[in-house]
C-alpha cells in the first residue's frame, strides 16, 4: 500500500528489506538522510538489499536491485560511512588540483601585470571567455591567435600551462588534507556495524606520502621551476 500510494505522488522512490524481513521505504527528498541514521544507529546493515523503483518517460515503472553498500557507492554522505578515508581523500585531491590551477593562474595574471599590464588584462578576459559554456575553448584559441598577432605570446599555452601546473601542485595537498579528515572521520564510524573496505587506503598512502611528495614538487616549483617562468617573462 505504501509502495502504490509513492507511485502516486514521486517519481522515484527506495525500498530496503531487511535481513529480519521488514521493509522501509524512502522517497528522493529523504533517502540520504534516512539511510545514515539507519545505518549509523546499527538498523540496517550494508548487505540488506535496497530497490530503486523509477518511472520513465513514460510514465512505466521499472526497478533496480541493490545492496545498501554498492548502492551507496553513488552517494559521498553514504559512502563516507563504509570508505571515509577513500572518500576525504579523493574529495581532497579534486579540490585541491581545481584550487591550485585557480591559484596558479591568478599568480600567472599578478607575473604579467608585472612585465606587460596589458597582456595580464588580456590574459584574464581569455581566462574569462574559456569559462563560457560551450565556446569557451575555442574562444581561448581564437582570442589566442588574435593577440599572437601583436605580441610572442601564446595566450592557449601559457594558460594551459599554468593551469596544469597548479593542479599538480595543488592535488597532492589537498589529498593530505582529505585524508587526514578522513583518518580522522573514521574513529568516529566505528561506533556503526559496518566493516571498512579501504584496501590501499591508509594513513600512510593518502596522508604522509602526498604530504611528502607535495611538499617535494612544491619546493622544485618554487626553487626551479617558477625562476625560470620568471626569466622567460623578461
């Protein structure tokens, strides 16, 4: 009866069976949070087998099957409860490369201003027109070879370049970030029933060795690396 009257007013909803044979359900506005605190209050366990129900365009209903744990493999909140260091530590090093191209390109920008301020103008309105969507590269690559025409610089390279840069610069910090919240994070999970499937996953490859290798590739940017992208500016 539940089932029918979710078909009624949802589009999609879940149903969880437990091992104990009772079912619970959950519609698209609440599953996260019903799934955590059933799990984090030890009712349901990552085995328990989990139906999606959808309806197509349509309007034919159809079903997936699942277990709570693969389910929850699509879903951070979910799996921060099975995989939290894997999942601190992937989040961080996404961050981290996006912050670090976002960062090393302003530096870029601050590097011009100082040799050319006019190519640092123009080298932000390039930055400006990759991000439009849908034209944004070839916007770069056009407005690249239009200025190539009055200046040496290859605006599409430079920004390649410095974007790339950052983000290997930037990942590896914030992998050691992520995981050290992960590491962290996990001594509070360990309350649940759930067991941690994290092989490769620990304090010493998510958190000492980006640390380690970070620190490294930071120390060669700064002291090799940046002299160099200086002395090409002058």
């Amino acid at each position: 009866i539940e089932a029918e009257a979710l078909k009624e007013s949802k589009d999609w909803f879940i149903e969880v069976h437990q091992q104990n044979g009772i079912v619970t359900y959950f519609d698209n506005g609440n599953f996260i949070v019903g799934l955590r605190s059933k799990l984090i209050d030890r009712v349901f366990q990552k085995d328990d087998r989990l139906i999606v129900y959808s309806k197509d365009e349509q309007g034919v209903w159809g079903e997936t099957e699942f277990t709570i744990g693969s389910f929850s493999r699509h879903h951070f909140k979910l799996n921060l409860l099975f995989k939290p260091i894997k999942e601190h530590a992937l989040m961080g090093l996404k961050w981290g490369a996006i912050g670090g191209a976002v960062l090393k390109l302003l530096d870029t920008v601050v590097g011009l201003y100082a040799a050319e301020p006019t190519l640092a103008l123009l080298f932000l309105a390039a930055i400006g027109v990759c991000i439009i969507p849908r034209i944004g590269t070839v916007g770069v690559v056009i407005l690249s070879f239009i200025i190539m025409q009055t200046s040496s610089m290859n605006f599409f390279l430079v920004g390649l370049v410095s974007g790339v840069t950052g983000a290997l610069l930037g990942c590896l910090p914030g992998m050691f970030i992520g995981g050290a919240i992960g590491v962290i994070r996990k001594q509070s999970f360990k309350h649940t029933i759930q067991s941690f499937d994290e092989k490769g996953y620990n304090f010493f490859t998510v958190v000492l060795t980006p640390l380690l290798v970070g620190t490294g590739l930071i120390v060669l940017y700064l002291m090799v690396l940046n002299p160099m992208f200086l002395k090409m500016l002058e």
